[in-house]
C-alpha cells in the first residue's frame, strides 16, 4: 500500500471521527437544551405531590388482608404468608363475588337478588378477620403508601403496589352491607359503607394511573350498589361526587407521561442500568443520547395529546382523536413503544363514572322524599354537571312508578363495562 493511500485513508478516518464528535456534540447541545426546558415542566408536575413514605397503617391492612386469604401485595421478610387453607377458601369465592356484584350493579331497579350462600357462608366463617379490618379502618389513621416520583421513575427496579386488595375488600364489604340490608340492619349496612368508603378515599388522592383506575373500578362497585339499597342517605353519594374524576385522569395521565420521561433520563444516564447490571451494562455516548432525545420527543406528544381532556365533554365532544404516532419524531422508534394512548379511555371512564355518581345521588334523593309508597311529584337539581345542558329525566307514572333517565343516549360500549344510566323504581 502507498504512502499515499495510507495518509489518504487515515485523513478519511480522521474526518469521520472528527464528523462524528461533531454530530455528537450538536445533539448533546439539543438534548441538552431540550431536557432544560422539560426538567423544569417535570419538577413543577411533581412538586404537587408530596414525598411519603408507606405507613404502619398500610402495612397492618395489609396484614389484615392476608388473614382473609388474600396473597400480599407488599413482598417482604416481614410479611406474613397467607394461610393455604385461607388462601384456598378465598380463591373459592372471589369469581362468585365478582360475578354477582357486576349482575347486581346492572340492575335498573327493583330489589338486589339474595347474597349467594358461598358468600353468606364465607362472610360467617371470616367474621372475625373482616371485623378486624374494619376496627382498623375506623379507628387508625387512614393508610398511605409510598409516593416518590424520584424512586418511582427508576423503571429497573421500582415495584408500584397492585392494590389488588383494596378492589377486593371493597367489594366483600359491599356483599356484606348488602347481607346487612337484607336481613333488616340499616345501622349496620350504614356502618359498613361508611367504612367502605374510607378504605377507598385515600386510593383517591394519589395521583398516578393505577390508582386513578383502580379507584374507577372501586367507585363503580359502590355505585351499583348504593342506588338499590334503602336507607342510604344523599349525603353519602353526595361525598362521593366530591371531586372531578376527570380532571384527575388527566393528572394521572401527566403522572405517567412525567414517569416515563424521567424514567428514559435515568436510562439514558446509566444510572438505573449501572445500579442493577453492573458499570459494563452502561449504554455508550450514542445509545445514552438516543434515550434522552427519545424521552424528550416522546414526553412532548404524550403530553400534547392528553391536553385534549381540558376541553373534552363526552356529550357533546365525541371520540378523543386517538394518539397520533405520526407525531413522534422519524428517528424516535423508541417513542412507538413507550407512547401511551390513554388519553379516551381515561376521560370515558372518569366522566361516565360521574354520571353513575350523578344518578345514584338522584335516585337517593328521590327516595328520601319518598313519602310510604309514593314517589315525589319531582325532583329539583336535575341539571347534569358532567354534560353541561344535559339532564336527568325524572318521571312518575299514574300508576305510581317511578322512573330516572339521563337525557342523552350513549352507544352500548362493546365490553358492557359501564352501569346503566336509568332507574326505575315501585
């Protein structure tokens, strides 16, 4: 090989290195300029929400869950392992539970159908265990569980709680304010939906999509059944409708979106993949800059298309245009995998479960001023809040029936997850 060629290749190689640290510095210089801006818009997000840590009054529900034999949601050396028998015995129950709830929920009037006999039958053999998990409720403080966005955001490694339990406690104190009701024991129905509620009330202040959704399914659980109870008082749905679900779906949805930002930063840097695979696992200069553009990128159009939920009014707005991947960057093939369109599915739920709230409540009220077996001539306040000059249709019959309606007509959802939004009452 000449002396020529040989200079001439090594100048070429030159050039790409030189080519290369160029075009490495220039994205560094727009990551940087980049991440500035969305650090900021993050640290402002999640300064809302303080740091907590999970308390003992969590923990000890917890316990108290196993005993019934539910499996933990807290992995730990000091977690007590659930019983085999008890875990058998629950395991038994929990279709029959969920299946007779979601007939009962559906139900557009009339009295609910007899507790099942598994039920019945479970409920009197753990007497002792839901007993204990109600004193608790009532007599602690109220649970909480930890909340860090800086260690929620270490995707190697952090595991969110399943809150599995919860879902599943508020529904055995459902069946058993149903079985309290049926047997003719208002103040012990009252007693046990008023601790229903406080074991749901403090899943509705955290602020990340689990919750928000399990919270969703908890509430749907309620309202199904407090419309078709007797006794309930209007100022129990009335602390239910406290709070606007959608708005907090959109929070839940920026929760995720600044999650999965600071997330892909922590990978980009290393941190994460150095702390659980070792310095060598660390991502090269090229690979840590993809991750940092592809988190900013991708952070922007999450971000944009949940800003869609401010203005979003499932009466008169239709579908929420769905994610549009043609947004994300060319380059940014990351962002296909990690963008999340949730944006429909939160506002559908989060609003259609206020208008269940709205007719429970409606329901409620009618049946306070329920005088023997005649039904009030009608009822004030009937103007929906969640759909702005929409209303709830209230009617009573000659014959003396009585009937709630909610003004507009929604499509039958294909998974037939939503409640109906009528009641019709003797």
């Amino acid at each position: 090989m000449s002396n020529k060629l040989v200079k001439s290749l090594l100048l070429s190689g030159l050039g790409l290195i030189g080519l290369t640290v160029a075009l490495l510095g220039v994205g560094k210089a727009v990551a940087s300029q980049q991440r500035a801006e969305l650090d900021e818009n993050a640290t402002e997000f999640f300064a809302q929400f303080p740091v907590t840590e999970t308390n003992d009054s969590a923990r000890e529900l917890d316990r108290l869950s196993t005993r019934l034999g539910m499996v933990s949601s807290e992995q730990s050396k000091t977690t007590p392992q659930v019983d085999e028998q008890k875990a058998e015995a629950f395991a038994a129950i929990h279709e029959i539970l969920g299946n007779y709830l979601e007939s009962q929920e559906q139900k557009t009037g009339g009295p609910l159908e007899p507790v099942p006999a598994e039920l019945t039958d479970f409920l009197a053999q753990h007497q002792a265990e839901l007993d204990a998990v109600k004193q608790h409720l009532a007599t602690a403080e109220a649970p909480v569980w930890e909340q860090d966005p800086e260690r929620m955001a270490d995707l190697s490694s952090y595991a969110l709680s399943s809150f599995l339990n919860l879902g599943r406690l508020n529904k055995l104190l459902l069946v058993e304010a149903i079985a309290h009701s049926q047997n003719n024991q208002p103040e012990e129905m009252l007693e046990v939906l008023a601790i229903a509620q406080k074991l749901h009330e403090p899943l509705k202040q955290r602020p990340d999509l689990l919750s928000y959704l399990t919270s969703l399914l908890m509430e749907q659980n309620q309202v199904g059944v407090l419309r078709h109870l007797d006794g309930v008082s209007v100022e129990l749905a009335e602390q239910l409708l406290a709070g606007n679900r959608q708005e907090a779906g959109q929070q839940a949805l920026g929760f995720e979106t600044w999650m999965m930002y600071e997330g892909m930063q922590k990978l980009a840097s290393g941190e994460t993949v150095e702390q659980q695979l070792g310095e060598e696992e660390k991502p090269g200069p090229f690979k840590s800059l993809l991750f940092s553009l592809s988190a900013a990128d991708t952070a922007r159009v999450m971000d944009d298309h949940y800003q869609q939920l401010e203005d979003f009014n499932m009466c008169s707005s239709g579908e929420l245009a769905e994610l549009d991947l043609s947004q994300v960057a060319w380059w940014n093939s990351l962002g296909d995998e990690t963008a999340q369109p949730f944006a429909e599915v939160v506002a559908t739920k989060g609003s259609r479960r206020m208008l269940e709230l709205e007719l429970t409540q409606k329901v409620l009220q009618a049946k306070a001023q329920k005088q023997g077996d005649k039904w009030p001539k009608q009822l004030l306040g009937l103007e929906s809040q969640v759909c702005p000059g929409e209303t709830w249709v209230y009617e009573v019959t000659p014959e003396g029936k009585m009937s709630l309606a909610f003004s507009y007509e929604f499509e039958e959802t294909a998974d037939g997850g939503d409640l109906p939004l009528r009641y019709e009452g003797e």
